[in-house]
C-alpha cells in the first residue's frame, strides 16, 4: 500500500471567522491553529501547506482565566545587554489586542518556515467586529 502525499491540486482552502467574544485564549489559540494546519483534514500532511484561512473579530473581547490579567506578561529583547522588556498582557490586550491572538496561535505553530508562513498568510485577527473578508463568506465557528 502507498504513503499518500496531498498534490496541490488535491488541496481545497476553505473561510471561517471565529468570534473571540467571552471565548479563552488558549482554547480559542488551539482550535484555530489546527484549523489553519489543516489537521481536522482528512488529507493532512506536515510538510504541505492543507489548512483553511481563519478570521477572528472581536480580538479585544478574548477572556484570560485566573490572574492572567495581573501576572502574565510578554518578554522581548532589544538586542542591547540588559535591555529585556517586559510586556504585561493587560497592556497589549489595551492597545494591541490582535497580537495577543496571533502571539498565542503562533505559540502553538510548529517553529519552522511553514509554521510562520501559514500563520502570516492565513491568520487575519481583528479587534473590532468588522472585517474586509465578506467577498470570501467565511463559514462561523463557535469555539466556546
């Protein structure tokens, strides 16, 4: 019997918008990076590129359980000695909301060339309810 190997002809991306309203973080994160994978396919592979876009709205609306809002925060470097910041999530929900979805999903994505291109090209987080995607008629998904 055969290895079967999905040829790009045989890959269908489809569109969903996900509502992040009142939904966890890290259980909403998970859904939409198998989604964007393409690991609920029956024609999933790990070196082909089978996943569906995914629309999130209402980014800033995202729940954190416990004392996330209080105690966890993003770090970066600069580059310079001694120059680490320290991002409360609080403060990035506030002004950036997008990226804390895309932070979390991205957390979940295999550290490879495909993992960050999949996530550049078929993630798009909003943090209003309105996005540019109508033209698509993305399917919802509820992922409370």
């Amino acid at each position: 019997m055969k290895t079967y190997s999905p040829k790009l002809a045989d890959l269908e991306h489809r569109w969903y918008v996900v509502d992040a309203e009142g939904a966890v973080l890290g259980r909403l994160a998970s859904q939409v990076a198998q989604l964007i994978r393409g690991k609920h396919k029956p024609t999933f592979s790990p070196h082909a590129d089978g996943g569906d876009f995914v629309v999130v709205v209402n980014a800033e609306k995202v729940r954190l359980t416990g004392r996330k809002l209080e105690q966890k925060s993003y770090f970066r470097h600069t580059g310079y000695m001694g120059n680490e910041k320290f991002i409360p999530v609080a403060r990035e929900l506030k002004m950036h909301p997008e990226r804390v979805i895309e932070r979390a999903v991205f957390g979940m994505l295999p550290k490879t060339t495909l993992g960050k291109q999949v996530l550049r090209k078929k993630l798009k987080v909003y943090a209003g309810p309105e996005h540019p995607h109508q033209a698509q008629s993305p399917t919802p998904i509820d992922v409370r």
